[in-house]
C-alpha cells in the first residue's frame, strides 16, 4: 500500500525534529536579551528640512563616520538571529558587525527611513572585510565568510561612546498613539517590507539630552510582506518585493497595508510565535489617510538618484538598483495619489 502524506504535515515534523535548517532555522531564534520597556515621551521623528539634499548614499552617519580599517574582534554577540560580533576601528571607534542575508536590505532601509525623518543607526556596508583576531571558528556566521576568513559582505553599526540604550519600545506605546509620527514610520515600514516588526526590533536610546526611538532592526526588508518559505524569499529578494502587494485595501478614511503580513501556517508548528504574528497584522491596519499623504509627500520629495543611492549603500548590481527604485517609486506614486 502507497501511503500518500501531506507535505504541510511533513515540513511540520521536520520543524518539531529539529532540523538544523529551513524552516526551523527561522522559527529557532538565537538568545536575546530580557530589555526594559521604555514609554514616552522622546522624539520619533524630526523634519528633514534638507530632505532635497540628503545624501543617501552615505546615511545618517555621513562619509565621515564610516569605518576606518584595520578592525580588531572584540567578541561574538549571541543576540538575535543573525550573525553579529563587536569590533574597533583604527579610530577606536566600536562597530557592530552582521554578517547573513540582511546585511544589504538593512544598509539601504535605513536610508529610505532616516531621509524622511526617522531615526536610524549609522549604518555601513562592507566588502571583502579582514577583521584582525576573529576566531578560529564563530559559533554563528562561519558560511559567511570567505575561505580566506575574509567576509565577502557585512554591516557595520556605529555604536557611539556618548549614546546609551535604555530598552526597547512598544507599538503600543498609548504616548504615541495615532500620532502622525507613527503613523508615518508605519507607512515607511510596509514602504520597505519590513514584517519583522517585534518589540525586540524597536530601541530607545539615549542621545546627549534626547531620548530618541527608532525601529533598531530593519534587516526583514525588500522581500516578500510576512515571514515565508524558504526564507530566502523572507528579505532581500527583488522578485518577491517587486511582485508584492503594497497596499491592502482602501477605506473611506483609512488604509490597510499588506506589511507585516501573517506568516505561512506551516508556522503554527510554532503557535506562539505564529500568533504573536497575525496580532502585528494590526501595525499595518487602518492607518489615517492624512497621515499616509502627509508622509507620503515627503517620500515623493525624494529624486530617483536619492532612492537609487540607497541601494548602491546596500551594494546591490546596478540592475538590482534600478529595479528596486522603480518599485519604491512605485509605491510612493500610490501614496501620493490617495
């Protein structure tokens, strides 16, 4: 007798054995850190007044912050589900460096989100990268390096001396409320597909006297609206950004974004996870009209040589980068013509 079984079945039980890769490599998150949540006030957003001129090439950090060979390991962060570890630079200067699939996708979402307002990291990518010291062998990150040990593609995150983190921040946060601030970063988010929209993704840091908010994790970008398989349709995936659904659904007075999107049910194998996910639905649901124009506006403010120096950031081919600004504009037209 030829028994026939269900393929969702079988991933599933894969994903419960424990498998090493796939499916389970995406639910099975690496160790991360119990954070305090921090409530407002703060400031989420400031006016770009030189939006017209903002180099997004550089970012936030501009070209004189950038990394400064040679680096020197530090130690491996074991925080998170990407390969990260923490160097110096000949400056001194400590940098956090990741390593995987987001290192692109982060480099240029942070672009799009600090060149209208939003507070990023200073955020840098970098190739064929020799870091003096690195161990013998990382306990996460060592398919990604070169057989030389050099690494073929990393972001470095500026981690400045007179900048501390208090803790993370909520969606929730009643202070921010139907704020057009937040509304505004929603926008931005389902702008760049960002689905990965956990508590644990957003951080309150503080800067001289301001306590700013920023979306610290923006690595689950330019891929498909929601956590897919296999993962690497998840993020930095031209196709399954450029052929996704922008915009949900249109309501009289509010608009539903398809990001963050629910994930596959092959994730019920893990249904905490996967029901903390369909309740993130709501981040990217009923989202005021003027609020969408008004960011919008300012996004439609940006020439198509800003957006595309974004993606050069992010070290995508030049084709990459041309077909990844069509859909950004893409989507900035249909905001602009609500």
């Amino acid at each position: 007798m030829i028994v026939r079984r269900n393929p969702l079945v079988t991933l599933a039980v894969l994903v419960l054995a424990g498998s090493s890769t796939g499916v389970s490599g995406e639910i099975r998150k690496g160790k991360e850190k119990a954070e305090n949540t921090i409530a407002g006030p703060g400031i989420l957003w400031r006016e770009p007044s030189d939006l017209a001129s903002r180099d997004l090439y550089w970012g936030a950090g501009g070209p004189e912050h950038q990394p400064r060979p040679p680096f020197q390991f530090e130690k491996e962060d074991l925080d998170g589900s990407n390969p990260k570890f923490d160097v110096k630079d000949a400056a001194g200067t400590k940098w956090k460096v990741k390593l995987g699939q987001e290192v692109r996708s982060e480099t240029a979402a942070s672009r799009l989100a600090w060149a209208v307002g939003f507070f990023t990291s200073e955020d840098y990518l970098l190739r064929d990268v020799r870091v003096e010291g690195l161990p013998a062998r990382l306990k996460r990150g060592e398919k990604d390096l070169n057989a030389d040990r050099t690494i073929p593609a990393a972001r470095f995150k500026r981690e400045p001396d007179d900048e501390k983190k208090l803790g993370i921040w909520e969606w929730s946060d009643p202070f921010w409320g139907a704020s057009r601030e937040l509304n505004g970063l929603k926008v931005v988010m389902a702008l760049i597909n960002n689905w990965d929209l956990k508590s644990v993704n957003n951080a309150v840091y503080q800067r001289g006297d301001e306590r700013i908010f920023m979306v610290s994790d923006l690595g689950a970008s330019f891929g498909s609206p929601g956590r897919s398989w296999p993962e690497s349709k998840a993020k930095d995936n031209l196709n399954e950004y450029r052929k996704s659904k922008f915009i949900r659904k249109l309501h009289p007075d509010t608009v539903d974004f398809q990001t963050p999107a629910r994930p596959r049910f092959v994730y019920i194998v893990a249904p905490k996870e996967y029901f903390a996910r369909i309740h993130m639905e709501s981040i990217g649901r009923n989202v005021p009209r003027e609020d969408v124009q008004w960011i919008g506006k300012l996004l439609s403010s940006l020439s198509a040589d800003q957006i595309r120096d974004a993606f050069r950031a992010g070290g995508y081919s030049d084709t990459e980068v041309d077909l990844f600004t069509q859909t950004v504009e893409k989507r900035i037209t249909q905001l602009t013509d609500l």
